[in-house]
C-alpha cells in the first residue's frame, strides 16, 4: 500500500488556471489522506512559506514536503535535511548569465526575516529595468555571498523556448557541479540543484525517516525537474498533460492537471489503504 504521496504543484496538482492555489476538492483530498494515518507533501521549487498561500493557510498540507527542489525536506513541521549550492559554482552560473545578457541567477534568502531575492549581476539597471523584473523584495547584488539552498535561473520570456534550452545546455557545460532542468513545461525558469541532487533525492530521505520503503512512496510529476524523481521512485505517476519525457520515465499515468487528476489519485490511495491495498491505478 502507499503511506506517503508526493506531489509537484503547478501543472500537477494545481492547473495553471487556478493561478497557484488548490481548489476546496484538492484540500478536502489531501485531509482524507492525512485522517488515515498517511503522509502527504508537496516537492516543489517553491519555500515551506511560498506555499502556504497555496493551501489556503493549512499547515497540514505542507508540514511534509520537498522545497526549493528538495534542497530542504521536512517531515510533520520540522526540517530534516538541507543541500546546499556553493557560493562558488553560483557565482560561475551568474557570470555566465551576465555575458549572454539574454537572464540572471537569482538566489534566496529563504531562512532570513523578508525573505528576499537577488539577481546576482554587475549590472543593476540590467536586472531591474531591461528585463522587466522590478518584483516586490527582489534586489540586486554584484556577486554571491554565501552557499544557497534556492537558487534558479530566470531568462527573457521573450526568448524563443530553443533559446532557452540552448541556455540550460551552455549552463550544463559550464558549471557541471550543478545539475539545471525546467521546472515546467512554459515558464521561462531554469531551476538551479547540487549535481545529482534533486526530487527524487527528497523522496528517498522521507521513506527512510518514516521507516516505510521506497516502495510504499506514490509521486506525481509533469515536467523535466520531476524526471529523476519519476524514474527512481517504482510507483511514479504522471499526469495526463505530462511531458513526453515525463510520461516516459513514470510506471503510472493519472488524469490531467486541469481534470484535478492528482486529487482523485489521492483519493483512491486512501480508499486502498484502508484494506492494506494498493490502488486501482496501479494495479
């Protein structure tokens, strides 16, 4: 049976048209799942805070979870593990961002009081002005002080999308100490990881402090940084509207995004757990 759900958020668990927010069902389905005694948790590129807002200030729902691409795991509230970039293989990635002019590394200061982001740039009025980025928080600084656990990438959305796949292949070459994958399949983003660190990663760290094996681990993906955590983990699902490469390395396939496909495979999961079974869509 299943103990433990993970799921990515935008364009899996949350289509894009709810703009970042679960729907009442989605919620409702996740609270069946913890009142049986299981575990649920988002793995997600966002922080433990850029999510509560996401479920309606319900701290059930993201006391578990992978953040900022499973660079922080936390299990019932508390953190048990945190991966850091180094301040060093950062910098490269925003030197090189700076010569093609084309985006900028941003990093975060997710444990500080603001919570704040820099675009690591020699060029402030770059940042701020020519690529249209003048966010709430977000500042500029000329190099990168510290080891980071987020970090990513932001290119022009102007940019054609072979642009910025030519973007994370020249990243990839560049800075092979860190790992690069699109956190989905249309936003101009380029995540940022430790190499060979990612999602699946996370997964693995939660099965083990929960005593459950790996393959008593469900997880749902759609897009290029689920792949690893898709292909590691036996009971992987994708979602309808799922890439091509997603679909390719989960075992299972549920309903798409927009149909809450997730919150029905969540639902089924506790429905099967209840007589020690494993549920209909992955039999």
């Amino acid at each position: 049976m299943i103990k433990l759900a993970l799921t990515d958020l935008d364009d899996t668990l949350i289509p894009l048209a709810h703009r970042g927010s679960a729907s009442d069902r989605t919620i409702e389905a996740i609270h069946a799942m913890l009142d049986a005694g299981l575990h649920f948790g988002p793995v997600t590129g966002r922080t433990p805070s850029g999510v509560s807002a996401t479920f309606h200030e319900d701290e059930r729902c993201y006391a578990t979870g992978a953040y900022a691409n499973g660079q922080i795991v936390m299990l019932d509230g508390e953190v048990i593990h945190k991966e850091w970039c180094s301040a060093e293989a950062l910098q490269r990635v925003a030197d090189v961002m700076d010569e093609l002019g084309e985006g900028a590394l941003a990093v975060y200061d997710i444990e500080g009081p603001d919570r704040s982001g820099w675009f690591v740039s020699s060029d402030a009025a770059r940042c701020e002005h020519g690529f249209g980025w003048k966010l709430n928080n977000y500042h500029t600084m000329p190099h990168v002080r510290a080891s980071m656990l987020k970090s990513n990438v932001h290119v022009l959305s102007s940019l054609p999308r072979e642009r910025h796949i030519e973007i994370r292949d020249l990243l990839r070459r560049e800075v092979p100490e860190l790992d690069f994958v699109f956190p989905s399949n249309t936003a101009p983003l380029i995540d940022v990881t430790p190499k060979g660190y990612g999602k699946g990663s996370a997964a693995a760290i939660l099965a083990e402090a929960l005593g459950i094996g790996i393959d008593e681990v469900a997880v749902f993906g759609d897009s290029e940084n689920d792949l690893v955590m898709l292909a590691s983990v036996p009971n992987s699902v994708a979602v309808a509207n799922a890439s091509d490469e997603a679909k390719a390395a989960a075992r299972w396939e549920c309903g798409c995004s927009d149909d809450e496909g997730v919150a029905d495979a969540l639902l089924a999961i506790t429905a099967a757990a209840a007589t020690g079974e494993m549920p209909s869509f992955m039999r």
